[in-house]
C-alpha cells in the first residue's frame, strides 16, 4: 500500500486558466515530450516517497538509527512539502511554471544525492528537509504545466495519461527500492533520482513552453509558509521527542511553540491581502467535511504504511524486495478500480462510496493485525492489503471531486492544493504520533517482539480513524454531491 493514494499535487485543470502562447497538441510530437517531462519528474517523486518506506530497516542499521531517526527520514521530507507546496505553485504561477518547475527538478536531484551521501542520521534528515523544498517546487509544476501546455479539449486526455503513467512509478516503487536495497544499497534509493533529473532537464529545456498567471501581480505570503511550517515542525518535534520521555521540556516546548505557530498562521491567513491559504474556502460544509475527512483517513494510510513495512522485515524477517513485494497487489487494485468508483460516484452521489470505502478500508487494516510471526503471506497479509486497496479505490475519486467541486471556480486551484497538503500534513503527523501512542521508542524497531505489540496497536487505531473518516463524509456531504 502506498503511504498516499493520488491526491492533487497542487493544482487542478481550470478550463479558463491561462495558457501558454504557443499550446501544444497531445497528438504531436511536442504533446508527447511534454507529457514526458511532467510523468517523469512526478514519478521520480514518487518513486522516492514509496520507496523510502522500504528502505528504513537497511537505513537504521547502516547509520544506527534509532526509532526517532526513522520517522525523521520520513518526515523531514514530508515536513517541508506539506509547509511549501502551496508556496512552490504560487511561485511558479508568477515566476513561470517551467522555470520553478526546473529549478524544483534540480534542488531535488541534488539533495537527493546528498541523501544518498549522508554519513549519518542528522545528515539525512537534513539533507531530506531540504529534498522536501524540492518536492514542493517540483510537484504543483508538474500538474500545472499539463494544464497551462494544452489547449481545454486536450486537457482531460493529457491528465488521464499523465495519472496513468505516474501511477506505474507508485506501482514499482516499492518492489524497486526493495531491489536497490538488496542488490546495492539503501543508498541508491536516492542516488537513482540524479540520471531521471538530467533527462527531466533535458526533455524541460527543449519541449515544454513556458506559462504563468499574468493576474499574480501581489506579494507572496511568505510569512504564512514561516507560520505554517514553524506549526507543523514544532509539533511533529515534540511528538517524535516524546518517546524517549513526554515530561521534558524540549517536548513541551516545541509542543507550545507549534500550537502558538499554527495560532498565528490562522490569523495571519485572515488578515493577508493575498493569503496563502484563502480560509473563504472553508465556508463550504462539503469542502470542510472532505478535508476534514482526508485528515483522518490519509493519517491512518501514514501510519498504516509505516508500520507494515517494517513489520514485515523485522516480525516476519521479508527482505526489502520481498517487503516492497508485497505492497503491489494493493497499489494495483486502487490503479485499476479507481477510476470505475470515480463513475459509481457519478450515478450514487460522492457520500456513499466516501462513507463505504473508509470502512471497507479499515475492515483490511483490522484483518492485518493477524500479522505476527510465522504469519503467512497468502492468509494474513494478501487479504487485509487487497481489501484495503478496494476500499480506498471507492474513497479517491470522489474525494478528490467534492473538494474541487466544493469550491469557488476562481478558487478550485487552491483547494485541491489545501486537499494536498492537508493530506502530506496527515501523514507527516501519523508517523509522528503513532510509535508514541503505542508505546514504541528508541530500537524497537529492531527487536521483534516489542513491535510486533505496538503494530498490533497501531493496526487497531489506524482502523478507527478510517471509520472515523467514513463517519465524517456520511455527516457532512450531501447525498446528490457528483451526480449527473
């Protein structure tokens, strides 16, 4: 299972955006380089992001990890893109979507080798923040680029195939980094990113034309990223450091620093002449209850992802190709039925499938804890992670349409940028929070017994907040929301 099903990276098709001068054609040449160019540079990504996951036992080995380490890894990354993307789309909506598009494509590759590099755990982490702000330059582009290159007609064609051809990067992500893993290193899990880059580059360079907002005119609201990520940072901090002891006062200061933070950021995002989360948006009950739902369900997919991995390398002793194995048939049963629940959606109205398909989901999640040692793959974990899978085919799709729909047109870009980042913000603060919350600390990762207690834990809540979630959409969408 991916640790985020497709969400919007940023942006969203908007039939009277602007253009570029020169727009292309999907059927051309040109249309094809494009399409190239974005598929390539998300999937790297992605690839990253999956990948990772699988590659955390080999990385706490090599660099002596403890637990704490481990969730830095992945949300040091996390924690940069869910504070900057909105950020990274604004700037290359003014500056140019090409040029912030190539810029995120080169602060990515290279703070990847610099992970690939690192010596030690600090440096990783360090090194992972900073491959976030990458991320977040990097991922609105390459959505935004589809819908600033081609004219309206073609754009839903290029959309498709470029939701398509990024979903194969989620598909071999974790079977390829399990592999890297295995046959190299951990480390080439991050130094594969440098060669996809100069093709990016060289594709970007020569094919894709250039576009921006010509109404972006004001001042970026910079101080809101600050408030937003100081927020987001203090409180992941104190959670993570709350391991190895909640009582001290590193823990409960970064703790009051992140609430003061994200109190600030509110205020701030009320007040900005031109705010980077405009907070009208949330005057729609249907939009509010989506993200809200998105919040609890993609908090549990963080969790939930985190902790199999590693339940399956250290309880069940899978190498990292096996583990990363394993994670396929979920992935391809969300690729293949995602788009069917999308056009269920259509004819039943996005509120049954949001409130069935987190409760089917938790339904496999329940099924996982059977997981422990001497579990049987074909038994115990295939069925859990298919269900699952099915359940969140019904969940995406018309999640993602009733927080486009939900908004304003002028504002539909920045919603599915807030669904975004409320979705990376889930993730980044389940990974967090969990190991805490069940009890694990320091190298329990390593040792099978005690994690394989806390993942029991951890499957049981991950599951509440996916019927948490269903709960939500059931209270707050309307039963006609998507129907024709």
């Amino acid at each position: 299972m991916t640790s985020s099903p497709p969400v919007p990276e940023g942006t969203t098709p908007d039939p009277v955006g602007p253009i570029a001068a020169d727009p292309v054609r999907l059927g051309t040449a040109a249309g094809r380089w494009v399409v190239l160019a974005t598929v390539l540079a998300s999937g790297m990504a992605m690839l990253d992001a999956t990948a990772v996951n699988v590659a955390l036992p080999a990385i706490g080995r090599d660099l002596g990890s403890g637990l704490a380490g481990l969730q830095w890894t992945l949300s040091g990354y996390t924690l940069a893109l869910a504070s900057l993307i909105l950020l990274g789309g604004a700037l290359g909506d003014r500056y140019g979507r090409r040029r912030v598009f190539l810029i995120g494509v080169v602060w990515f590759a290279v703070t990847s080798l610099g992970c690939g590099l690192a010596q030690s755990t600090g440096q990783l982490v360090a090194m992972r923040v900073l491959q976030g702000i990458g991320g977040a330059l990097l991922t609105p582009g390459s959505l935004a680029i589809i819908q600033s290159s081609f004219p309206t007609r073609d754009r839903p064609r290029a959309i498709g195939a470029w939701s398509a051809l990024g979903g194969i990067a989620g598909l071999i992500g974790p079977f390829l980094g399990g592999f890297l893993v295995d046959a190299a290193s951990w480390r080439w899990v991050f130094l594969v990113n440098a060669p996809l880059a100069v093709v990016v580059v060289l594709v970007a360079v020569r094919h894709v034309p250039e576009s921006r907002d010509p109404g972006r005119t004001g001042r970026f609201d910079a101080l809101g990223a600050v408030w937003g990520a100081l927020a987001l940072g203090g409180v992941t901090y104190a959670l993570i450091a709350a391991g190895d002891g909640p009582g001290r006062p590193q823990v409960w200061g970064s703790a009051v620093v992140g609430v003061l933070a994200g109190m600030a950021f509110v205020v701030r995002e009320r007040r900005a002449r031109e705010p980077m989360l405009p907070t009208e948006v949330f005057a729609d009950r249907e939009f509010t209850g989506a993200n809200l739902s998105t919040f609890v369900i993609y908090g549990a997919l963080g969790g939930f992802s985190f902790f199999l991995v590693l339940e399956l390398q250290t309880v069940l002793g899978y190498t990292a190709t096996a583990a990363g194995a394993a994670m396929i048939p979920s992935i391809v049963v969300l690729s293949l039925l995602s788009s069917r629940a999308g056009a269920l959606a259509q004819r039943t109205g996005a509120r049954l499938p949001m409130t069935v398909g987190p409760l089917v989901a938790a339904a496999g999640v329940l099924w996982l804890t059977r997981v422990g040692p001497g579990s049987s793959y074909w038994v115990d974990v295939l069925p859990g992670s298919l269900v699952s899978g099915v359940g969140l085919s019904l969940l995406v799709a018309p999640l993602t349409a009733t927080v486009l729909d939900a908004a304003p047109d002028h504002l539909v870009g920045v919603a599915s940028g807030v669904n975004n980042a409320v979705a990376r913000a889930a993730n980044l603060l389940a990974v967090a929070a969990l190991p805490v919350a069940v009890g694990l600390s320091g190298d329990d990762y390593a040792d099978p017994a005690t994690f394989s207690a806390g993942f029991h834990t951890a499957m049981g809540v991950c599951a509440a907040l996916m019927a948490v979630g269903g709960a939500v959409a059931w209270r707050t969408i309307r039963s006609d929301t998507l129907k024709a």
